[in-house]
C-alpha cells in the first residue's frame, strides 16, 4: 500500500514531536515506531528522510562508546531542538498575552 507524502510528512512531524518530548535523550527505532504505532522498517525510512534533511541524528554507538551491530538511536538535530524549544516559548508567550487580555 502506498502512503501519500502528505501523511509521511505528518508522521514525520509526530516523530519529531516524539523526540522533542525526550529532551535530547535518545530514542531506538523501536521505541519509537512503538510511540507512532507505525512499522518499525517505516519509521527508520521516515527517520533516514529526517537525517538527510539535518532535522535527527542518528547514534550508532552505546553509551560505552561501543559500535551497535543493528541498532541505533535517533534524537533531535540541535538546531531542530532549538527551532521547536524556540516555537514552543512563542506560543507560551502567546497564551500568556491572551490570557492578560481576557483579564483586563
């Protein structure tokens, strides 16, 4: 079945948003098609998209800095990180303006 890239584009953005959740902690393809309840070669697909256009980084190593044989984490690009981190503080800013302007 054929899925259109309007839909990939709004799985990936559920991806992103999944990553962006975890605070720059890194996640397995696993995890993470768990979490968008998509197929695991799906999400490493969508994921490879993502790293070609710097949005993920992909961690091929352990926290022991040993090589992984078949796995591997993605987390956030740190530019990604601080366009959603920067996002993110323009609309609590916005609420907080519109709440201000209902009280008074």
């Amino acid at each position: 079945m054929k899925i259109s890239d309007k839909k990939k584009d709004k799985i990936s953005e559920q991806i992103l948003a999944f990553l962006y959740s975890l605070s720059m902690r890194p996640a397995f393809t696993s995890h993470i098609a768990r979490e968008v309840a998509r197929d695991e070669e799906f999400v490493k697909d969508l994921l490879t998209e993502l790293k070609k256009k710097n949005l993920v980084a992909e961690i091929r190593k352990n926290p022991k800095g040993e090589q992984y044989l078949k796995r591997s984490r993605w987390k956030l690009s740190d530019a990604a990180y601080r366009a959603y981190k920067s996002a993110g503080n323009q609309e609590n800013k916005l609420e907080t303006d519109e709440a201000y302007i209902k009280t008074n």
